[in-house]
C-alpha cells in the first residue's frame, strides 16, 4: 500500500506532484503557409484634379521674412506696437481679407500669425525672447539673407 502513496507528502501518487511524470512538450507550430501575392495594377490617376479650398488668411511662415526684415532696418530690436504698425503697412498687399477678420480671442488674425512666426523664429535661433513686448534679433538673425 506504501507504494500507492507519495513518500514525500503522503498524497496518493494519481495526485502528488511528486509522482505524476512531466507533461509531454508542446508540439511544434506549424509555419502558416501564405500564397504569394499577385502584383497589383497601379492606381489610377484620379481624371479630375482635387480642389482644394482658398486660403482664407496668410500662414506664418509667410510673415517671416517680413518680420526679420523689418527687424533688420530697425537695427535689430522694436517695440511690438511698432512692428506691428510695420508689418501692416509692409504687409498691405499680402494680407488676404480673413487676415483683417478677428480670432474668438478678439486678435486681428495677421497679428496672431505674426506672433506664432515670432514663436517659430525663436526657437529657429533668428530671434531673442528678450523683454516683454520687445521683438529682438540674435546676431544670426541679423545676418540672415533677407527671403
């Protein structure tokens, strides 16, 4: 009867750890079989070119240049009032009518793309944080090629 039993923890043997043999390996996965594909026609070109909607106002990176270069005549560094009266005289014929148009914030919308193309050219390395309310070149930003 001692060998029905485990010897180790006294559990029948149909039970113990001790006495059940290892579980057998899992069988091998088989390597899922894929038909190769057949080459595909190229895509048609659609017949109609796709139309895109107007730009209703400028993007920043078109007051840029105008930024930088108002800058540079000023020797580098102006109030932000005033950069903003150059621009606008500057910008006259740039500007597209939605530019004029106010945000929700209640900022005319030139003046919101020129205060992003000042964010953009400060972390470009052309222009300084400086003090508040001042727009300043760094000395790359004041050899830089007028675009």
């Amino acid at each position: 009867m001692s060998g029905d039993y485990c010897d180790l923890c006294d559990l029948p043997l149909s039970t113990c750890v001790h006495g059940m043999p290892a579980p057998p390996p899992p069988a091998p996965k088989a390597a899922p079989v894929r038909a190769p594909r057949a080459p595909r026609a190229a895509a048609a070109k659609p017949s109609t070119p796709v139309r895109r909607a107007p730009r209703r106002w400028q993007p920043p990176e078109v007051l840029r240049p105008h930024i930088v270069q108002v800058l540079q005549a000023a020797g580098g560094e102006l109030d932000q009032d005033d950069v903003f009266a150059a621009l606008e005289a500057r910008l006259d014929g740039v500007l597209l009518e939605g530019d004029r148009q106010l945000t929700p914030e209640g900022e005319l919308r030139w003046r919101y793309a020129a205060r992003r193309a000042r964010q953009a050219l400060v972390s470009d390395g052309l222009m300084t944080r400086g003090q508040p309310g001042v727009w300043q070149l760094t000395p790359e930003g004041l050899d830089a090629p007028a675009e």
